[in-house]
C-alpha cells in the first residue's frame, strides 16, 4: 500500500510539474500554426413595397456571402507568429422589381468572387495555458476572379426594353488589425474566433455593354476607385505542429 502511494505521489508530482511546460510549448519558437476560418457571411432575403396613389411597386433581392482564410504562420520567436493568409471570397446578388400592374420591371444578377494573400504579425500576450489572447495585424492585395453583372428590363406590358452587362476587373490593396481568441480544448487543437477593423482601396475597370429598343451601343469603359472601411469578423480553428524541437 505505501509504495503505492509513492508511486501515485510520484506521477501526481510529474503531471504538476510537466503540464505547464507542455501546454506553454504551443506558442514557442520553432512551432507552425495552420488555421482555417469563416468570414463575413451573410445570408438576406429582403422585400420591398411601395404605394403612389393607385400604383403599389414591389422590389426583392437575395444576397448571399462567404469568406474563406486559410493561414499559415511560423513563431520565429516565444508567443510570436509571421505568416500568411490567403483571401478567397464569393458573391452572388439577384434583384427583380415590379410595375404596379404586377409585370416585372427589371430582373438583375450579380456573380462575384476574388483571392489574394495576406502577409500577417501575430502577438499572443496570455499565457492562460487553455484560452490565449492575441493582437494580429496584416494587409495585402487581392485580385478578382471574376464579377459579372446582368440586367434585363421590361416594359409594363412584359415585353423586353433593354438588356446591360457589366464586367468589372480590379484589385483591393488593404490592411487590418484584429483581437483574437484561442481555446484549447486539446494542447495542439483551439478554437480560434477573433473580430477588427479592415481598411480597403478597390481601383475597379468596368466594361458595359448595353441593347436598349433593339439598337446596341459600343462597350463603354470606366475606370473608378472605392475606399472603404468596416468592421470584420472570423472563426474556425487553430492547430500548432510541433517544430524540430519538440519532435
């Protein structure tokens, strides 16, 4: 009975012992992180009427949104990650109104997607070994893939007027900060959620074709540039591989 109670002091003692070590080891020099995350979904469906005396007018769009931001970063030092994320977005938009008789006026879509990569610095400031703080900033440029944008208008009597094409290529240069969280529900395995601020410049070429009553008109090209700034969330999960020292 007694040796085996110094035996289970003896392991109790190695878990106390050991456990801080291990679980700190996730954020030390030489590991890799790999994430996968969501983004900026959004999913809306919305309705619209309008009375002018006798007339009721009606509009309906369904717009659908997603994000994707795999990364991979390295700790070149304790608590401290260089690395890279890589953009990829999705879009589609579709748009329809009414004339107050119930005849469609105009039926629109919209496609769009676009990538690109983000150099990011990444600062863990906790050293709670399951939930761990941490302070990222990063920016980049993403290209699009592709963005399309269709409209056909009607008369009120349901005949076709006109039909427009849009096909915009562009690029977003950006930059952003952002506070995050991980939990480790295993020591290499967290869940990882984390929300800030994005700033972006999108210079856009667009090229718009037109048949409007049956005559078509030459492809009009335009060139514009959009800043804008939002708040922008993400989750998913983060995974530490152990480096060349801790294999």
């Amino acid at each position: 009975m007694k040796q085996k109670k110094i035996l289970s002091l003896a392991i109790l003692s190695f878990l106390i012992i050991s456990t801080p070590k291990i679980m700190t080891a996730q954020t030390k020099k030489g590991n890799w992180l790999a994430e996968g995350n969501l983004g900026n979904i959004n999913l809306s469906n919305n309705k619209n009427e309008s009375i002018s005396g006798p007339n009721t007018g009606k509009t309906e769009s369904q717009d659908f949104y997603i994000s994707l931001y795999p990364r991979i970063g390295y700790f070149i030092n304790d608590n401290f990650v260089i690395g890279t994320t890589l953009n990829i977005s999705y879009q589609t938009n579709r748009y329809k109104s009414y004339w107050s008789n119930g005849v469609k006026s105009y039926d629109g879509k919209y496609k769009g997607s676009s990538t690109g990569l983000s150099p990011f610095l990444r600062y863990y400031f906790t050293k709670n070994a399951k939930n761990r703080l941490y302070s990222q900033i990063g920016g980049g440029m993403n290209m699009d893939i592709f963005r399309n944008d269709e409209l056909t208008t009607f008369y009120d009597t349901g005949d076709i007027s006109g039909t427009y094409k849009n096909s915009l290529k562009g690029q977003v240069i950006s930059g952003e900060a952002l506070i995050g969280f991980n939990h480790f529900f295993t020591n290499k395995i967290a869940v990882n959620s984390s929300i800030g601020y994005n700033y972006s410049k999108r210079i856009q070429n667009t090229t718009f074709n037109s048949t409007y009553g049956g005559i078509t008109s030459a492809p009009q090209e335009t060139k514009s540039t959009n800043v804008t700034g939002n708040v922008v969330w993400n989750f998913g999960f983060t995974i530490i591989i152990a480096g060349k020292n801790e294999k």
